[in-house]
C-alpha cells in the first residue's frame, strides 16, 4: 500500500487543485461564449492544416525479421552462372552482422515453361532471416548493404520484398496501357528512368524488360498445304523434337519415371539444326523445316500482360523513405512531364488504389457510426438538440488525434481510421454524463447557467477517471513494444490523442454550447417566473 499512496496523494492534491478553479473557468467560458468558440474552432481549423504534413499509406509495415532477394540475370544466361552468382550474394549476406541464416533458390523450369515474371534460369531468389528481437531500422540496414554487393554485378536486376501478411500490391505500381508494345516500351522506359533518377523510389522494375533469346519460326502456310499438312500439326511436331514428349512411364521400386522422348542434343542445339528438323518423317520424301518456314533468332518480350484487353506496361517500385501518398504525388508529376501519344495512358494502380477504396469505405463507416450514436441519443435524451450538442466532442477528439499522429510521426492509415470508428463512441460519454446532469438539475428548478456550474464541478472527477483509465489502458498499446507494434500503435495513439484533448475541450466547449443551443424551458422554471412575476408585479 505504501508504494502506490505517493502516487495517489499527488492525484488527489493534483484533482483538488483543478476542482477549486474549474467551476471560475465555466462562468469566464459563459461570459465569453464567442472567445471560446473562435478559439475552439481556429484549433480545429488548424489541425487539418497539419493533415499533409502527417503522411498517408494503407496500412504501416511491419518488421517481420526476414526479407526476399528476387534477382534477375540478363536474359539467356546459363543456370550455372547464375548460381555461381547467388552464391557470391549468399555469402556476402552472411557478412552482414545482423542476418542469422539464408536461403536460395537458383533457377525454375526451362525455357519453354518457365514463368515469365518468377522463373527460367537466368532468375533466383534469396531468403534472408535475421537475428531474433531485429528491428525496423535493423531490416532497413542490412537491406542497404546487399544493395551495394548487387550493384556491382553487372545487368542484374534486383528486388527486395517482406512476407505479405495481406493480400497487397507492391506500394507502388503504375499501370501504362496502349496497343502498340513500342510505344508503351519509350512511355514505360522515360517514367522508369525518372523514378530511378529520384532517390524517394527502389527496386524499380518494369514488365517491359527485355525477354529471353528465342527462335521464332514463320510458316509459310501456302507451301505447308501444299505437302498435304497443316501449320499445328507440324508446329506440334517441331516441339516435340525439342521439348520432348512423354511417351510412357518406367516403374522402379514403385516409383513411376517419365520416358521423355526428343531430339539429340546435337539435332536441335542450334538455329542451324533447327532448320533441318524433318517436319514429314512418314513420308518417302522427307522435308525439312527451312523449306515451309523461316526460322529467326531475336529476343521476344518479357511477358505480354493485358488488362480490360489491352495491353499494359507495368512499373512497380519499393519505397525507399516517406509515405505512400506523398510518393503517389510525385509520380503524378512524373506521370504529367512523361510525353505520351494519344492512345497511351498511365495511371497510379497497387496499393494507392487499394488505399483510396478502403479510405472511402471507411469514411462511409465513421459518417454510419456518427449517425448511429445521433440516433441512439435522440432517442435518450427525446430531444433533437442536445444529441447535436454532444457531437460537437468528435471534431474535438479528431483535433486531438492529428495532433498526436503529428507529434509521434505516425501516418494516416487504415488502422487510424478504425481508432477513430472506436473515438466516436467513446468521446461522447464524458458529454454525456454533463449534459444529463445538466438537465437534471434543471428539473429541479436550477436556472440554467448554474445548472452548467454545478453539473460541471460534479462530474469533473468521473469524466477525468474515465479519460485516465482508457489512456493508462491503451498506453502499452500506442508505445509500439513487441512484434507487429507497427500495426497496432498508430490505433493507440489515435484513441489517446482524440480522448484527451476532446476531454479537456469537452469540459469548456460543450457547457458554451448548451447555454446557446438549449432553449428548452422546464415546468420548475416556469413555476419560478410566475412566482416571480406575482411577488414583485413584472416578469424578471
């Protein structure tokens, strides 16, 4: 007991200090009614002014103690010298002192089945675990010093992403859509180079890249018919002597083995051979391919993507500091000084779209959530007016909540949205409890602006307990400790910053605002003006 008394005789004499001066602050708010509304409203105007300058992203990330490597290799280089290459970058992570253990993955599927964003060999992946208890800025660290070992390998490509937790895009993604893969390679290679060139984006990475090495064979139809065949039917002959088919399966201590069957390695190791592949082996006079097709060796796209069917160029990119709707604004400018042709456009898409969909679904959440606290307290109170006067603490309790998002350096997100959703049912108790007790005593024959008096300095103590008890209760929550703390404390220092300046702007504004808005007279009141009125001759 000894150890909490100190701090329970400083709240006492501290509570005892504010109750003897509160009830002098309510009459100087009453007699200056207007004072305290300009004041109370040029606060409120103020803080929205700070709203660009807290930052905006969907949802804050998250340290999860691990990050992915994706490289690429310039297109047709050998699997054996891109492992050789993830392995030089293995090593060199282990260097780095925080990392813990790595992982990788050099190459998947072959050339003809690969996929084209995550596969062939020219492509690999490094898994990188870093020691338990790293943080935000630990990730951040190590992740800038592999960045220096890959820039010294010449023509790799390279990305750096987290686990996802969430279904979401890359936090930047830029979608330029247009028919002709020309002009969406010039508009998509000119908004590249810009975003390169600004040190706020990284990992930038287009779809428009060039593709792997590959022979294109164009058949001449005409001669094709000729022989009696059709185009598939020899196209499908061809890739079968090359990829191979599976023509049954052999069994080894229960175990079923594919029998591949295609060409030897010296029949189709080069365009030459290619073009002396036999397209009629049936036949008495056998044909080979160069005689009914033109077989070209070129560099064919990285992958075609389309969207409402046409075709897209996408750039996605990591963000390498700042907020996401600060990043949107710049490649707005970027998008605004790219020259384009007419039927070329571009447009900001990944999580920026995702984050202006959820924002306006949450707005939609908070106006319901006003809305139905109105209702439930119209129906309380059976009057119209007062519930108004009690939603006056929300742009209060969000005036608090900016302010606290700016000092802490926290972000406008999807989580602080839903700390607001819980403010706006929380910051009208404590107007409540006042404006109840107000309405009570004026039942019982207290004029009104002695009623505001005495109901403010009567429920000061419970109004101040309840704000100290859910901000004491939701502090753990808005310091950020333990794992996902990311995620959770912008929601606590929503809640803390909206209730205690809505508290401390409740107990001046809302008694200023009932004594201008509340015009309704009670029986008691009424009896006191007739009393009056007969007692002395005139109505006081």
């Amino acid at each position: 007991m000894f150890l909490i008394r100190p701090f329970v005789n400083t709240f006492s004499r501290s509570y005892q200090y504010v109750e003897d001066r509160y009830p002098n602050v309510i009459r100087w708010a009453l007699d200056h009614r207007g004072t305290v509304l300009l004041t109370a409203l040029l606060i409120f105007a103020g803080s929205l002014l700070l709203i660009p300058r807290i930052g905006i992203e969907l949802i804050p990330s998250m340290s999860q103690g691990e990050f992915v490597v994706e490289f690429r290799m310039p297109p047709g280089n050998k699997l054996n010298k891109t492992d050789d290459t993830l392995k030089s970058v293995q090593y060199a992570a282990e260097t780095v002192g925080k990392v813990n253990t790595t992982f990788s993955v050099a190459g998947t599927g072959n050339r003809m089945d690969a996929n084209p964003e995550e596969g062939g060999e020219n492509w690999g992946e490094l898994n990188v675990n870093l020691i338990r208890g790293s943080g935000r800025d630990d990730e951040e660290q190590t992740m800038d010093q592999l960045r220096k070992q890959l820039q010294r390998i010449p023509g790799l490509q390279y990305k750096f992403s987290r686990p996802a937790l969430f279904t979401f895009k890359t936090p930047v993604e830029i979608e330029i859509s247009g028919y002709d893969l020309d002009q969406l390679k010039t508009v998509s290679g000119s908004i590249q180079q810009k975003m390169q060139n600004s040190s706020r984006f990284t990992d930038v990475k287009s779809t428009m890249e060039k593709g792997h090495p590959e022979i294109q064979i164009h058949f001449d139809r005409a001669k094709v018919a000729a022989l009696g065949l059709a185009v598939h039917t020899v196209a499908d002959n061809v890739v079968r002597k090359i990829k191979g088919d599976v023509a049954t399966k052999y069994s080894w201590h229960e175990r079923k083995i594919d029998v591949l069957v295609r060409a030897r390695e010296q029949d189709r190791a080069s365009a030459d051979e290619i073009r002396r592949l036999i397209i009629n082996p049936e036949s008495d006079r056998p044909v080979p391919l160069e005689a009914v097709a033109d077989v070209v060796v070129t560099t064919g796209p990285s992958e075609i993507r389309r969207i409402a069917q046409q075709r897209v160029a996408v750039i996605t990119s990591n963000l390498n500091y700042g907020d996401l709707g600060t990043a949107a604004a710049e490649i707005n400018s970027i998008i605004k000084n790219t020259v384009m042709p007419n039927n070329v456009e571009a447009a900001i898409g990944g999580q920026n779209e995702e984050m202006d969909a959820s924002f306006k679904s949450l707005v939609f959440a908070l106006l319901l959530a006003v809305f139905l606290v109105y209702l439930v307290m119209a129906s309380q109170f059976e009057s119209l007016v007062h519930p108004f006067v009690i939603l006056f603490t929300i742009p209060l309790a969000l005036t608090g909540a900016i302010l606290a998002l700016w000092i802490t350096g926290a972000t406008i997100s999807v989580v602080v949205f839903i700390g607001l959703i819980l403010l706006a049912g929380i910051v009208v108790n404590n107007a409540i409890v006042l404006i109840d007790l107000i309405n009570q005593f004026r039942k019982q024959g207290m004029e009104k602006f002695e009623a505001i008096i005495e109901a403010g300095r009567s429920r000061l103590r419970p109004i101040l307990m309840t704000t100290l008890t859910t901000t004491l209760g939701l502090f753990p929550l808005a310091l950020g400790i333990g794992e996902g703390a990311e995620v959770r404390s912008p929601m606590g220092i929503t809640v803390i910053g909206g209730l205690t300046v809505s508290t401390l702007l409740t107990l001046v504004v809302i008694p200023v605002m009932y004594s201008i808005m509340d015009r309704k007279v009670y029986d008691s009141e009424a009896v006191g003006e007739i009393a009056a009125t007969d007692d002395s001759g005139e109505s006081q």
